[in-house]
C-alpha cells in the first residue's frame, strides 16, 4: 500500500478484502488460516487443485497477516521476511548430458549449464538447465555423457535434479570452474562462505547492460532519461562498452538510435551531463562493487573521502572502518585492482566526472546527532521519511535493537522491539514525542 487518506487496516486480508471492494481483482482463491496446521492444509488442497485453475500456478504464498507484525519482522533486499512461497512439486523427466558451460549473469555470476539432449516437460522442450553453482555440479556429481532426471524449478527454469549413476559407462567427464571470466578474462572470484563464483570485470560484456542501468539508476549517479530500453540500443549496438563511454557519446551518435529525434537526444546528453557531479556515496554505488549497497557506500565515502583513497585502501584499512567487515573489505579490493576498473576510472576523469565531497554527516548539535534510533509499530508518517529526517540530522536508522540503540520510537501496535527496548533499558519514544523532537530542530 501506498499513501491512504480514511481508512485505517490492521491486517493485510482487510487491504485484500476493501480493495476487491473498490472494484479491484484479487485472488478469490485467498483465505485467512489459523494456525499452521490450517496453513498447511490450504497447501496440500491447492497442490492437487491448482490445475484446475484459468491461470497458471507454481505455489502458494503465505504471509503474516497483522500488519504491526510484518512492520517487526521487515524485510531483506529482495523479500519480505513475513512471506514465504510453498512451490507445488514440478513434473520430472531424464535426459543426457552433452556438455557443460559457464554463462555470465548481468551481476557477474558465473553459472555452470548443462546442455542436454532435447526432451518435453511441462508443455516445452528443453534442451539445457541450470546446475546453480560448482558446489552443486560438486554435491549431485554432474558429469557430461550423464544421465539425469530433470524438471523445471517453479515450472519455468530448467535445473538437473539428480544423477542416475547406474547408466554411466565410465567415459564421462567431470567438470571444472574456471578461476577466470570466460567472456572477458578479468578475475571470477568466489568470496568465503558463498557459493558463487563472480566475474570481477566491469566493463564485461555479458554484464555491460545491467552494470550500465545500475550506473545511472536514481540510487547512482541518477540520469533522469537515461532508460532501459535507450541503454538497450547502446549495448546492442556496441556504441559503449562501460557506463563512462556514455559520457563521450554525440548527439550524432544518439540520433542513430531507433525512435530518435533531435529535441529527445539533447535532451539524452542533458541528463548524462547533469550527472559529472554527483554526491561521492552515490558514485561509489554506482560502480557496483559486490556488497557495496547504499548504506555501505556512505560509510565508504564518509571514511575515505576521495576516489583515489578508496582505490588504494588496503584489505586492513577498509576492515578497521566501522560497519566494514572482511568480505566486503575483500570485494572493494578486487575491484579496483581489475585493469577493467582502472580504465574506468581515467575515462571517467578524462570525461570530467568529480565527485561531491564525501557525504559527511552533521556536525553533533541536533537531538538525532551521533544516535542510533530504531522504529518499531505502525507510525502515522512514512517510515521513510522519519528515516530521512533522522539521517538528515545526523543520526542512524537501524532495523534492530541492541545496547547501541539511543531510542526506540514507538507507534501503534508495537511487537518484540518494543519489548527488546524495555527489557535493555533503551529510551523509549512515543511518535509524539519524536514529533517534538523535530520541532526543536525546526
């Protein structure tokens, strides 16, 4: 949900139940369970129904239905931790092993494939599958020549399922990870305690489009115009072959572009202009160093201070920085230490890209200066932007409580922060109380 003027929910079945109301579509098929027992019988009914239905269907999602307790439980990078997906049981069938090979993803990771011989499962013929990573290939003992059973994982990605050893003849081949990209050569490196190996490139072509949209994406260095399907064409046509060639490109050269005219590619080179300076924190994100998102990439900028000090920083002068452990650490060091990296970097330079100071914070005048402040319960203003307010003065929103926390500010049904705060002795502020507080910096 967005912002809602009037009414007032408790629960998400109640979001569910008012929007069909107002003339939305939502699954008829939803139902509030009571328990786990009731849940996992909801399951069970629709693995053998979910045929039955007009649309296609992998599985059934089940969510935490109060809403003060999903606001708790919060959510990861790419999912909510009050929601969990139970997949029905794909449709399986064997074939043999061919070859494997390793492609790139647009985030750098390599992943080995099996090429197979053709057979039809779940309505398609499938001719490779993905073996997730060398670990896997390792644990089901893929060979090429084997013969295994496959099936498609959430009815649409194709993976090897297991090996039948019984009909090898003793000429299969085992397979190796390569400790090199095999698209552009630069270092795959597999981080301790992960399972995939990345390819540490970033002017790799098999990551080219996607390391160019995160480059310019609102989170980077932010080029309003600078689309999909504009960059797209770019890479396609091999007219750039690094986020920074973008910033040597004509209006000549845009116009060659499908769908092009001469107001739209001023108005292209406009918004790549307007991004040669932007905040030193969003250009470290920009780059796309593994584990360097945006909270880590102000850490950087406010520890570093400069480009160049970032890219020569030692393992131990990265790790001794707060909230900057040894993976990470490990990750911004391989980075710039790829050629691939460097050239960006003097491209950049030569294309008159300088950051903005690093994004130091506030000097500790402010009631939110130097704190650690947690929110917990369902606020009236946007989690958001109390976080904003906070971070503007100084402050640090964190997601869980400890000793470190300063204050807890409550809101209606609050849950087990709440009760981590009493239970430590933390400051507990109501969101009146917080409302005070920013008007005292007003």
């Amino acid at each position: 949900m967005g912002t809602v003027e009037g009414p007032s929910f408790e629960r998400h079945s109640e979001i569910l139940d008012s929007l069909e109301g107002y003339g939305f579509r939502a699954s008829p098929e939803r139902a509030v369970c009571r328990g786990l027992d009731e849940a996992s019988a909801y399951c069970r009914e629709w693995q053998e129904k979910h045929v039955e239905l007009s649309y296609g269907a992998d599985g059934v999602v089940l969510k935490v239905d109060f809403l003060a307790l999903q606001s708790d439980l919060g959510q990861v990078s790419r999912s909510p931790r009050w929601a969990i997906a139970y997949k029905f049981p794909p449709e399986e069938q064997t074939t043999t092993v061919k070859d494997i090979f390793v492609s790139v993803g647009r985030t750098g990771a390599l992943t080995p494939v099996a090429m197979m011989e053709p057979v039809l499962i779940s309505g398609s013929t499938v001719q490779m599958a993905t073996l997730h990573n060398e670990d896997e290939v390792a644990r089901k003992d893929v060979r090429v020549g084997d013969t295994v059973v496959i099936r498609k994982a959430g009815d649409v990605i194709p993976e090897v399922v297991s090996v039948i050893s019984s009909k090898r003849t003793g000429e299969e081949r085992i397979f190796e990870m390569p400790n090199t990209c095999p698209v552009c050569g630069a270092d795959a490196i597999r981080p301790e305690g992960e399972a995939v190996r990345r390819c540490t490139g970033i002017a790799c072509p098999a990551q080219l489009r996607g390391r160019i949209e995160h480059f310019f994406s609102r989170g980077g260095v932010d080029a309003d115009g600078i689309g999909a399907k504009i960059i797209a064409q770019l890479t396609a046509r091999q007219m750039v072959r690094d986020p920074a060639d973008l910033y040597f490109l004509t209006k000549d050269d845009i116009l060659k572009l499908d769908r092009m005219g001469d107001k739209l590619a001023q108005n292209i080179l406009n918004a790549i202009e307007s991004t040669k300076h932007p905040p030193f924190a969003r250009l470290i994100y920009a780059l796309g160093i593994r584990h360097v998102g945006q909270h880590v990439a102000e850490v950087l900028a406010e520890r570093f201070g400069s480009l160049d000090n970032l890219a020569t920083a030692t393992e131990e002068e990265l790790a001794e920085t707060l909230e900057i452990g040894p993976v990470i650490a490990q990750s911004v060091v391989v980075f710039f230490r790829q050629e691939q990296t460097q050239q960006l970097l003097r491209k950049l330079e030569k294309a008159g890209v300088s950051p903005q100071g690093a994004d130091v914070l506030p000097a500790a005048e402010g009631p939110f200066a130097g704190k650690t402040i947690v929110f917990t319960g369902a606020l009236t203003m946007p989690r958001s932007e109390a976080e904003a307010i906070v971070k503007a003065q100084g402050g640090r929103p964190a997601s869980s409580v400890s000793r470190s926390t300063d204050y807890v500010v409550v809101g209606g049904s609050p849950g087990s922060k709440y009760e981590k705060a009493r239970d430590l002795g933390v400051t507990i502020l109501t969101e009146e109380d917080f409302r005070q507080m920013i008007e005292q910096i007003d």
